[in-house]
C-alpha cells in the first residue's frame, strides 16, 4: 500500500485529478481523453506509479494544458438528473446497454500478474495497457522487500518461508543476472556500424529482460490501467468477487468503490443484492465443475506440443466463398453455398485471391468472410506466451491452473552461460515450492511459479481474427517465444487449409532475428529526430 508518498504541495495538485491519492486502485476524473490516455500508455515503460508519472511528465510539462481544478463537478443538477435516469433505465426497466454510454480510467497498481490475467481476462468494452516485463526490469526493492505479492493465507500459515523462500530465490537471481547478461549480449551483438548507440542499448536491454522474465514468478507486482464502459466494469466486478483468488476479490472491493466515485449510475448493480447473487452463482457454478472433474483420470503430465488444432471446419472455403459473395447477391445463403460447392476450384481461388489482392500490408485484415471459418487450438507454452497471447480479445480463450507439473522452457540465451545453472536451480525450488503449497492454496499456489513453466490454455478462434493474431505477433519486435507459436500455428492451419491460410496469412513475418527490438527502436530514433524530440 503506498502511504503518502506525495508533498502537500504534490497532494494539492493531484487532489482534482484522481479519487484518491493514498491507494493502489484509483480513477482518474477532471483530465482531457488525450492526457488519460497518454498517461496509461506510460505505463508500459516505466516504474513510476501514474500519479507520480503524472506529477513528472504532465503537470511539470508546459505543453499539456490542464483544466482549471476549481469546480471539478460542474453542472451538479444536471449530474443528478442524469442519475436518476440511469437508475429508472438501468435498475427500473433492466435495459443494459445504455451502461455502455458512459466509462472510466482506473488504475490497479501493484497487483500481481496472475491478478492482472484475471481482469485483462474480461474482453467486451475493457482496454487494459499494462507494465511491459521487456522495457522495465522488476529488480526493484522497496524496504530491503522484493516487489511481489505476500498472500495473507500463506503468510499466516506454516509455509510462509518456503514461499518467500522461493519468490527471494528467483528474485535475486533475475536481479544478480541483469548487468552481467546485459554486457555479455552486448558483446555479442555489437552495434553494427552506422547504427544509433542509444537504440543499440535499447534493443540489448530489451533482450536482457525479454531473456530475464523467465525467472519471474507469476506473483510478481505490476500496474494496470483499464479504460472500459460502466457495463463492462459492472461486470468485471461481479466477476471478480466471485475469483478464488482472494487478492482478486479484495481488489473487486476497491475496485468498485473507485468506480462509485466517478460512474456510480453505471456500476450500482454490482454492489446490490443482485450483484452479489450473480458472483454467487459464478463462483458455485465453478465449484460444481471442480467436482465433476475429480472423477476423471489423472494427468501423467505427457510432453505434448506447444501447438495442437484440436479441431477446425472442414467446409471452410466453401463457407467463406460464399459469405464473401452473400452481400452482392440476392441467394438464401443455402442456395448460394450449394452454387459455390459446385464451382470448380480454380474459381474459387479466383474469388478469394480477388478479395485480398488489395492487401499491401497486415493493416488491411480479410473481411467478415474470413470469420466462417473456425478452429479450436491447444497451446502447451510458458507463461510469459500466454501472457501476451491471452491479450486477444476476439478469440474465446480458457486456461488451466497454473502448476510446475507441464515442466519449463529455459532461455536459449542462458545455455551454457554462467547463470544456466543458478536458472536450473531456481526453478527447482520455485518447483518445490509449489508442490508443498499447491494442496492447501491451490489458487494462491500460482503465484510462485515462475513465467518459464508451462501451461495449457485453449483458443477457439476464427481464421479472421487467427490472421490478426499470427501476423502481429510474428512481427520481429515480437518476443521469440510467442513468435515460435505463432509460427507452428500458422503451419498447421496453412497444411489443413493450404490455399485460404496460406493467402489470409500472406504477411506473417519469417524472418530471424537476433535483437527483435533494435529495428524499431532505430525507426523510433529516426522519428524522434525528426520531430526534434532528441
Ligand atoms: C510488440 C508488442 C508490444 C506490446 N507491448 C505491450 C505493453 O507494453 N503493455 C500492454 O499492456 N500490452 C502490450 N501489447 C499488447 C497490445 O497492447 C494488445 O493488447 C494486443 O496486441 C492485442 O491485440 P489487439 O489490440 O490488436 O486486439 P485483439 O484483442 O486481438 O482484437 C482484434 C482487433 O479487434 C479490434 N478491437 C478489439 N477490441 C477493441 C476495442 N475495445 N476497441 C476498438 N477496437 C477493438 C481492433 O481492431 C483489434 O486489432 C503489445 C503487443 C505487441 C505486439
């Protein structure tokens, strides 16, 4: 909890700005869009918290115009109009998506990145934009304290020191590796001539913490800054008192109260009975699941493939054949598949290959069509994969617990370097760890499993939205590990579907790569100059 950390000089000028100046969950009110939104976006790269980030960059900065804080309210009568409105429209007729009218800015800091999956879990109508594991090191201390969740049920509970025991472990050694592996890849791939020094350093400590975050476990603590609409929030808060994870449900708590103070109209019903009768039934229905899965076999834990189509659709260029032509035509959709069955398939490639042939770059997505198409995929990869992947909101995306039990990838960059077997060692005890927690806490358990475990999460997605996917996140700037799944995934949809995938597909980037990140931080160099930023 950060307590004051702000002057009273600070504190006044915070004050209009944000509903609190002394917790961790706090909403932003009285700022332009355009301020709200470059404030979150910094949130990326840097250690500061918003306010102190605010106080720095925005206040101090002459160029932002800040509204004038005296009668941050304004029109008051008109306010409780509008209130009473959303309570007739929302409470009286149940009319739900005139919640989605109205919306905030929140920021969750210092919330565990197992909390932050969670609410960046919710898709529909929320933007999250949280701290990058690439462009911030999480080797910071505060009070001689790593940064990283401390449970209460664990704490207070005779395997308190083997958590910390564990989380301090891969701490220390993320923290000790930092410098010596920043210099040793510096070494190995010296700025080519000509190249910008300060995008080279970049690019190298970029990879440094790309390599690093393997060791970070899942506990540790990040910020968050969500813009969503009030119907979104309402939902998001009845989902997370119902978690069991108790840090979620805490951070629900504070959560809704911020958002009282700023969208109160859109976001009542969550706090009412019938909100808590709703978290209810999500968290019984859960634990109903839980019984049934008892009865089923164990898992032996087999390796299995980072990438598995579990299943797809058979008929689908057929199917998107006929849905890029159901507009221009006046056929009932039956009639107009059956014509299209019977073309030959020259002509068909012929249609699709005329839909994309605009396409000169991944900017330009396939249309609708592309979404009749539908595959369900298994991914077996660490969690720092999932991480990012999870982020795509159009795909319907479930995970299992988080354990020790699927093994773990180890950085190429590590192998054979000194810090391979303080790596190996790490992820032993971090192994040990989890398996003395995992019966009593098995959601708090999570927490001490490092990002470089496996998972198995699954993805039912569209060829529309697989195409999105696959050719942002292979682009070279793309951490190596979720790079390498896209890669399979799109090899095996471009085997089940060998003209469609491979044509929706046509800009997923191949290319190898030894710094992902120094090509754009050289474009970025050159634009700041050009802008005369630098
Ligand atoms: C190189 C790289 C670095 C990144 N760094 C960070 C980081 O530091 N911090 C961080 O938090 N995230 C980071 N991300 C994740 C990124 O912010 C996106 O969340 C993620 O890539 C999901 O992709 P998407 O937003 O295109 O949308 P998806 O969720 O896959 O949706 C597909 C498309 O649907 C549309 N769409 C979906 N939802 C909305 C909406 N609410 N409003 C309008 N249009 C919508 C958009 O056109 C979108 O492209 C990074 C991603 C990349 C590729």
């Amino acid at each position: 909890m950060v307590i004051s950390e702000f002057s009273e000089k600070e504190r006044d000028l915070l004050g209009p700005y944000f509903t609190n100046l002394d917790r961790d969950v706090f909403a932003l009110r009285n700022l332009p869009e355009v301020v709200k939104g470059a404030l979150f976006s910094r949130y990326s790269r840097t250690t500061k918290s918003l306010r102190r980030t605010f106080l720095d960059e925005f206040v101090k900065n002459p160029d932002v115009e800040l509204p004038p804080a005296a009668d941050p309210w304004g029109n008051v009568v008109a306010s409780e109009k509008a209130e009473q409105f959303y309570e007739r429209v929302l409470v009286g007729y149940g009319d739900d998506s005139v919640a989605e009218l109205g919306g905030a800015h929140v920021a969750l800091e210092r919330v565990s990145a197992l909390t932050a999956k969670e609410i960046e879990d919710s898709r529909i109508g929320l933007s999250p934009l949280e701290k990058s594991t690439r462009y911030v090191f999480f080797d910071r201390q505060v009070a001689d304290e790593f940064e990283y969740v401390r449970p209460h049920s664990i704490m207070h509970s005779p395997l308190a020191e083997i958590y910390i025991r564990a989380m301090d472990a891969c701490f220390q050694a993320y923290s000790d590796a930092i410098a010596p592996l920043t210099a040793s890849l510096s070494d190995q791939f010296p700025p080519e001539p000509g190249a910008s020094e300060r995008a080279h350093r970049a690019a190298i400590r970029a990879k440094a913490a790309d390599v690093l975050r393997s060791l970070l476990p899942v506990g540790h603590l990040t910020n968050l800054g969500l813009f969503g609409n009030g119907r979104a929030f309402e939902y998001l808060l009845i989902k997370m008192a119902a978690s069991p994870l108790p840090e979620v449900r805490e951070l629900g708590f504070q959560l809704g109260r911020e958002l009282a103070l700023v969208i109160l109209a859109f976001t009542k019903r969550a706090g009412s009975e019938r909100g808590r009768d709703h978290s209810s039934y999500l968290r019984e229905r859960e634990i109903v699941m839980e019984t049934w899965t008892a009865g089923l076999p164990d898992s032996e834990h087999r390796p299995q493939p980072a990438v598995t189509v579990v299943d797809y659709e058979p008929a689908a260029e057929d199917k998107i054949v006929a849905a890029l032509l159901y507009p221009h035509s006046q056929l009932p959709l039956e009639e107009l598949r059956h014509a299209v069955a019977g073309m030959p398939a020259a002509q068909k490639l012929a249609i699709v290959q005329a839909h994309l042939d605009g396409r000169v770059s991944r900017h330009r997505r396939p249309g609708r069509a592309f979404e009749m198409a539908d595959y369900t995929v298994e991914l077996c990869a660490n969690f720092g994969v999932y991480k990012d992947l999870q982020r795509h909101r159009l795909c319907t995306q479930q995970r299992q617990r988080l354990s020790t039990n699927l093994g773990y990838t180890t950085p190429p960059e590590l192998v054979g370097t000194p810090h391979e077997e303080r790596f190996h060692e790490c992820m032993a005890i971090a192994d040990a760890a989890y398996q003395a927690l995992a019966e009593r806490f098995p959601a708090e358990a999570q927490y001490v499993v490092p990002t470089a475990y496996r998972m198995r999460w699954m993805m039912k997605l569209n060829l529309r939205e697989l195409a999105h996917m696959v050719e942002l996140r292979s682009t070279i700037q793309g951490h190596p590990d979720y790079r390498a799944v896209v890669h399979d995934l799109t090899q095996q949809v471009r085997t089940i579907h060998p003209v469609l995938a491979e044509l929706a597909t046509a800009f997923v980037d191949w290319s190898e790569v030894d710094l992902a990140r120094l090509k754009s931080e050289q474009r970025n160099e050159e634009k700041a100059q050009a802008l005369g930023l630098v």
